[in-house]
C-alpha cells in the first residue's frame, strides 16, 4: 500500500481504513503504536481529512482499550492531488456503532458537501 500510496500522489487516492496504528497525538495516554506508515503517508503529502476538516474533539477516538484508553486508529488519508479537488467534507466517528456491539470501533464516515 505504501509503495502504491507514494507513486500515486497526484492521483484521486483515498487510503481508508484500520490501520492499526497511532501517532501520539492520537491516543488519549500519548502513546505510539506503530506510527510509520502514518507520519510518511503525511511526510509525503497525504492530507488526513479529520484533522484539517470538521474536526470534534469529543469524537476524537475510534477504539478503546480496556482500560479506557482511547485511541484513533482508523484514517481518511487523500492525495493531494484529491485534496485539491474537495469542495468541502466533514469526517466523523460514530460511536453508536462501537456502543451497539456491531463492530469494536467508531465508524469513521466522509460526507462530501
């Protein structure tokens, strides 16, 4: 995916997804986990869509451990060559999704405005 993500920047991609990972801005005890590919999909110009757009603190987290830690682990990541083509969106974690037992994470949803 990398290698794919990196040679298709001015491209339309849209990386989504679990990624299993977080950078310490995105967990609640400002641990890592596994932060790589994220900071180089950025380093290269990917734009993470919650954080430049719409962005709610209280939806913060899209995972939780047992313990309450809150950590968000699942990503909208655009080219930019995408990016330049967004009129508008909003990203948003839906909790009831995780709080209703359908999945052990948030939603994340993208609306195109």
């Amino acid at each position: 995916m990398r290698e794919y993500s990196l040679n298709n920047q001015d491209k339309n991609v849209l990386i989504t997804g679990d990624f299993n990972s977080c950078t310490r801005e995105d967990s609640s005890n400002q641990s890592e986990y596994n932060p790589l590919d994220l900071e180089k999909l950025e380093e290269s110009g990917y734009i993470d869509l919650w954080k430049v757009g719409h962005r709610d603190e209280d939806e913060r987290f899209t995972w939780y451990y047992h313990d309450g830690t809150g950590f968000r682990l699942d990503y909208f990541l655009a080219s930019p060559g995408l990016y330049s083509k967004l009129n508008g969106f909003k990203v948003s974690h839906d909790a009831g999704v995780r709080d209703k037992g359908i999945s052990d994470h948030s939603a994340i949803l993208l609306e195109y405005i």
